[in-house]
C-alpha cells in the first residue's frame, strides 16, 4: 500500500502559515529584526530569522540566510508569496524531484539575500530617513557604532526570492504556457511574464523607489534561478520538454 506524503511545495505553505500565525501571538520589541528596548513590538520570528548582512555574518548568525525565507511582514505579504508559491511550484517540484527542488528554493532564497546586500552596498538603493535614524541607533545600541555601515543592518523576509526562482524555473520549463493575472487583468506567456517580474525589479532597483532591498531580492532570486535552470538545460535529455 503506498503512503501518501505531503509535498515538499505544501509543506513549505504550511510553515509560512503556521510561523506567521505564531508570530501574531509571539512578539517582542525590535527594530529592523533587531532586539531593541523601546522599539516596536513584531513578530519573534522576525527578531530571530530576519536576514541582515550584520546579524548574519558580523554576529556570527548564519541560519539567517535560510529562515529570513519563512517570515512576513503581514497578512497581503505572506498571502501573496503562498498563493503564487501554490500555483507555480508544483510544476518545478514534478520536474526536479522534491529533494532537488527544496533545494533549488532554498538557494535561491539565499542568492537573494545576498544579492539584496550586494547591491545595497555598491549603492544602488538606499534607505530612507526613518531607517538611517533607526540605523544609527542600532548601531550604537549594539556596540559597534561609528562601525557599520547602513546597508549591513538592512533587513529582508519573506519568501519572495526563492519564489522568484520558481517563477523563472517554470518559464525556462514551459515558456508558452499561458498565465492570467488578475490585477492586471491580462493572459501573457510564461517567458513574458517572466520578463516583466524581472524588469519591474530592476527599474524599481535603479531608481531606488519604494521596496527597493525587496526587489533587489526578488533579483537576485530570479537570477539564481535563471542560472541552475540553464545549466540544468545544458546537461538534461534533450526529450524533456525543457
């Protein structure tokens, strides 16, 4: 008798959910994903998984590459991320196997990250006034003012960037297959809309406009993706259809 199991693509639904939900009840004071007396109250999850070059890599915290990848900032956020995540995903993990495909939205999540840090410290995007103030205040609060650069405590969550890679891996896999948005209300090639996610992060990016550390994510994700997908295009039989 054969034992049905979950999949890896409604597993990773189910912890977005559950951690968002626990993280509604759980919270404590922080400020950009930082312990803070006096800050805002948030999600612990955020405190403890929120990525940042400066809690990643200066303090030594380097699940934070992964577990970024599975808190939101609210209910539209992790809504969105789940329900695109839904519909493009088990295309990705029939292809790849579940293993290969966790792992694929695994690394892309983390190209993201890195990405989003890389070009926030060549200077592509910067923050506004309200984060350098809170920057700054940081910086001191943890003892290595004078020290840190802005663009090392800016913090990224949620989903986006691996989500991005699998956006990119179904339109490498099934370029004409058609999709239709609801907002716009349009019907676009997968290879089209693929294009589109990924030239809308890019001028929000160059233009430094609102959520520019995100789309820098979504990128870097993207580009991650793009990247094992033509590799993997290169190596595979050349009877799949991608």
């Amino acid at each position: 008798m054969n034992e049905r199991r979950i999949s890896v693509t409604n597993s990773l639904i189910i912890i977005n959910v559950v951690v968002f939900i626990v993280g509604l009840i759980a919270r404590r004071p922080a400020v950009l994903g930082i312990s803070y007396p006096g800050g805002m109250e948030t999600s612990v999850f955020e405190v403890l998984g929120a990525y940042s070059w400066f809690t990643c890599f200066m303090q030594g915290e380097i699940w934070r590459l992964i577990s970024y990848q599975f808190v939101h900032a609210n209910f539209g956020h992790v809504l969105f991320n789940m329900w695109a995540l839904y519909f493009f995903g088990p295309a990705v993990e029939a292809a790849m196997g579940p293993r290969r495909y966790l792992c694929f939205y695994l690394i892309c999540g983390i190209a993201g990250a890195l990405f989003s840090s890389l070009l926030s410290g060549l200077g592509f995007y910067a923050p506004g006034n309200e984060m350098l103030a809170a920057v700054n205040q940081l910086a001191w609060f943890t003892g290595y003012g004078g020290t840190v650069e802005v663009w090392q405590m800016i913090p990224l969550i949620g989903a986006s960037a691996a989500l991005y890679g699998v956006i990119i891996a179904t339109a490498f896999m099934y370029p004409e297959a058609r999709i239709s948005l609801l907002f716009p209300p349009v019907t676009l090639k997968l290879r089209t809309f693929a294009l589109w996610v990924i030239g809308i992060a890019t001028v929000v990016i160059l233009f430094n406009m609102s959520n520019a550390g995100g789309e820098a994510g979504h990128l870097g994700g993207a580009i991650m993706g793009a990247l094992i997908m033509y590799i993997r295009k290169l190596r595979c039989d050349k009877r799949l259809p991608w």
